[in-house]
C-alpha cells in the first residue's frame, strides 16, 4: 500500500507543478490580451511551457518520480491531468462571467503542460 501512495504522491506533485505554473501564466494574460492566430498562441504557449520546464528544472532539478517507465507513462498523463483541471477553472471562470483566456481551454493548457512535462522530462535527474 506504501508504493501505491508513495507513486501516487508523486504524479500529483507534477500535475500540482504544472497547475501552479499555468496559473502563472495566467496573470500574464492581461498581456497578451490580443486575439491571435490559434496556430501561433499552440506555438507561443509551447514555447511558454517550455520556458517553465526550464524554471522548474532550477527550482527543482530532481524528478518528483524517478521510475523510468512511470516517467514515461507521467510523460502523457500529466499534461492530461493539468489540462484537464485547467479546462475546469476555464468553465467555472465562464460560469461565473469572469474573464477566460486561451489557457482556460483543453487544448492550449495541454500544449503548455506537454511542453514543460517534455522539458522535466529530458532534464531532471
């Protein structure tokens, strides 16, 4: 029962990671307020993503997981997970007719979090 806790631990310090950073961004969204080609924000927010997997890796150089096989797997479900939630506060922002950015929606959270996971991912010992 320990490993079981110990991994899922783990996966949830990386979702929390990638969360934290894309909340983040999100205070940079006043920024680029902007509407832009969708093709060229997937672009600007995997570039975004990777920036913060640079940042994480300084701030936290070790990987939450150290499995390679879970990391693989980690790999895929992270930016899921992270999207996912990100996706949640986007309808729950837009139910409660507050502001909702590019990165409120599934698809741009999840080209950010892949992004950053890659990043951790080939970095972190």
């Amino acid at each position: 029962m320990e490993p079981l806790l110990e991994l899922l631990l783990q996966f949830l310090s990386e979702v929390l990671l990638q969360v934290l950073f894309e909340l983040g961004y999100r205070s940079l969204a006043n920024t680029f307020k902007r509407d832009r080609n969708p093709v060229l924000s997937l672009i600007g927010y995997g570039l975004w993503g990777a920036i913060a997997g640079v940042i994480s890796l300084w701030m936290f150089p070790a990987a939450f997981i150290t499995n390679y096989a879970l990391k693989v797997i980690n790999l895929a479900a992270t930016p899921m997970a992270a999207a996912c939630l990100m996706a949640l506060i986007g309808l729950l922002r837009k139910k409660n007719d507050r502001e909702v950015i590019k990165l409120d929606h599934f698809g741009y959270a999840f080209v950010f979090a892949l992004a950053m996971s890659t990043v951790r991912f080939l970095g972190a010992k």
